[in-house]
C-alpha cells in the first residue's frame, strides 16, 4: 500500500527552479531519505509534502487523498524541524499536547496520548520541564513526540540530527530508526549526511539542482551509481578519466586498469570504492598488473587509514583497517612507492560529464 504520492511536484521561484518535477512513491512503512547538496531542493519537497509551501505544479497524495492545496493542519502527518520548534514557555507535556489542542481533542484524551507519546521517547518523568532545562538530546525526543502523538500517516523529517554532536547523532539515529520500524510509519527524511542516509534509510532519492539524480536501495546507489554525480556525492570514491583500450582495461594517463567490460575506444570516467583498492609497499620489481605509485597524505582514523596515492592515472584513494605496528604499510609515509590493485568488477564505468 503506498502511503505518499508525489506526481511531478514542481515549484519555481519567479525564474529560479527549485523543485523540477520529482515524482516519487513511499510505502507503507518505508523510510525513505532525500539526499543531496544544499539547495538542491530536498527540503522544498518535504515542506510541500508538509503544506508549508505549495507547488507550482504537480499533487501530493497522502493515503490515497490529493492534499496538494489542503493546510499544514489539514493533512494527516507529523513533522520534526531541523531547529525542533519547541515552545520555550510550555512544558515538554504542552509542547507535545499542542497538536492535539488545535485539534481539539479533549482533555482526559490529550493526557492520555501525551504520556503515551513520551513514554515511547522515554521521556515520561520530564513532562512538567521546560525545553532550556533538557538536553539536546531530550529536546530532539520531546519534537519526536510532538510529530508522533497526533499518529499521523506521513512522518516527516528535516534533518534532525545536525543539532546533535557526532556520539548522540550516532545514537539517536538508531533510536528513530528502531521507532519507525516498531510503529510502521511511512516516514520521509531529509539529510545531506551521507552516513545517516546509508544506515536509516530503506530507499535513497538523491536530488541535484531540484532534479532527482537516482533512486534505489542505499546498496545499489552505492554499488551501482547511475552517474559521477551520485558516485561522487554517495560515499567516497576516485574518478580516474580515460578510455577503454579493450574489454576490461581501462587507459588512464598511461596505465591499464582493469575494470569490467566496456567498449574499446569509449571515453569514459573509471570509478572505484576506496575500500576496494589493496595496497602494498613497493619493495622491488612491482608484480605483473600492479599499479605503481607513490604516497602523497597518510591520514590516520583510528580503526582505519587513508592512503592518497599518486599515480600517472590520478590521485587513487585507499582506505583499509590500520595495520598493525610490523606490518610494512604502518611505516609508510609521503614519498613512499607503493603498488595499488583491485579486481576488475570494483571499477564502474560511467559517462564522463
């Protein structure tokens, strides 16, 4: 059953398209992420999913129903701010009530859903502080709250974890996740953090310049980009350019790369994963269909390192787990000849832009 609908949803600001016709479809229970750089319009799209601003063109359908001019209160779904929009002289129980009273549901009722609410947020013993006596964290919950008591059908997100530090974001995030899964909401987030999107979401709709780039599982935008664009923006990756010289080496800058299949002759952009890439240091003769090369910056990250290794083709990024203290690539540094290799199916052919 598909809960949310939008049908080549367009908004324009006098010349400047900020929106371009997305059209996109949300099961039931689906978490679905909008990706993308800032001001690709994937915040346009959830505030006219939300009734905040109206399409130029195109409808949003919510269970079924064309809510494409309908108010933010006329439509059935709950919705977190980036800034959590707490009211600062309420208490955290009448912040998360509010929705109900605009909807005027009775008292006895509006309590009993309340202290519901923050017990699924576990904030039940905090219902008479106000939003500066909480934490980040607690005020990212009571805005959980607040979009979850009113149990709509579209549950709408808008970056809600860029007010966190890295260790509660990290932790939040499962938290919300786990929640969505529990009560099946159709929920709709928004981020630019590629990390959150990877680990939360069920589907990805990554945006550029109001345009919808691709759509699919996390595994297969980050498998099987359609384009540099996406390969670039979703994870982290090195973009060697050239030709294919027969089916399976790629010529870049002298050297034969492997890479799977391909046209003979077709000028094209070799792409490859970090993680895909073995290294080694380069203790004599390189063995045959090594890549030979030299390190430019070692960074370390603690369980893992990051080698940017130079070579004729281009810069080649390599990340592996840090190695231990004999092992020869621990005592790499700039300047150092090393040998890189991956197997061809690592390296995805995609058009040049």
């Amino acid at each position: 059953m598909t809960s949310l609908i939008l049908e080549n949803l367009r908004r324009t600001y006098g010349a400047t398209v900020a929106v371009d016709r997305v059209n996109l479809e949300v099961a039931q229970g689906e978490l679905v992420a909008l990706l993308g750089p800032s001001g690709c319009g994937k915040t346009t799209t959830l505030r006219m999913v939300a009734g905040f601003v109206l399409p130029t063109d195109g409808r949003v359908l919510i269970g079924g129903a064309d809510v494409t001019r309908a108010p933010p209160y006329g439509r059935d779904t709950g919705m977190v701010f980036q800034g959590y929009a707490l009211f600062p002289h309420m208490t955290v129980a009448d912040n998360v009530g509010f929705g109900l009273e605009m909807r005027r549901v009775p008292r006895a009722e509006r309590e009993r859903k309340v202290a519901e609410a923050l017990r699924l947020v576990q904030l039940d013993g905090l219902a008479e502080r106000r939003p500066m006596q909480l934490s980040g964290g607690q005020q990212q919950r009571v805005a959980l709250a607040r979009a979850l008591v009113v149990n709509p059908t579209v549950f709408l997100l808008d970056e809600p974890l860029s007010n966190l530090d890295a260790r509660l974001r990290a932790e939040v995030r499962v938290e919300i996740r786990a929640l969505q899964q529990r009560l099946g909401l159709t929920t709709l987030f928004v981020t630019h953090d590629q990390e959150e999107a990877l680990t939360m979401a069920d589907r990805l709709v990554v945006m550029d310049r109001g345009r919808v780039r691709q759509t699919g599982t996390p595994e297969e935008l980050y498998e099987r980009p359609a384009d540099l664009f996406v390969a670039g923006f979703l994870g982290r990756c090195s973009i060697l350019r050239g030709a294919v010289e027969t089916p399976g080496v790629f010529r870049a800058g002298g050297l034969a790369l492997p890479c799977a299949g391909g046209t003979p002759g077709e000028h094209s952009a070799l792409v490859v994963r970090p993680e895909r890439v073995g290294i080694a240091a380069n203790g004599g003769t390189p063995p045959d269909g090594a890549i030979p090369g030299r390190v430019a910056m070692v960074t370390y990250l603690g369980g893992l390192t990051d080698w940017h290794v130079q070579t004729d083709a281009g810069e080649i990024l390599v990340t592996r787990p840090t190695p231990d203290g004999d092992d020869p690539l621990r005592r790499l540094a700039p300047g150092d000849a090393v040998t890189l290799d991956w197997n061809a199916s690592a390296g995805r052919l995609l058009p040049d832009e």
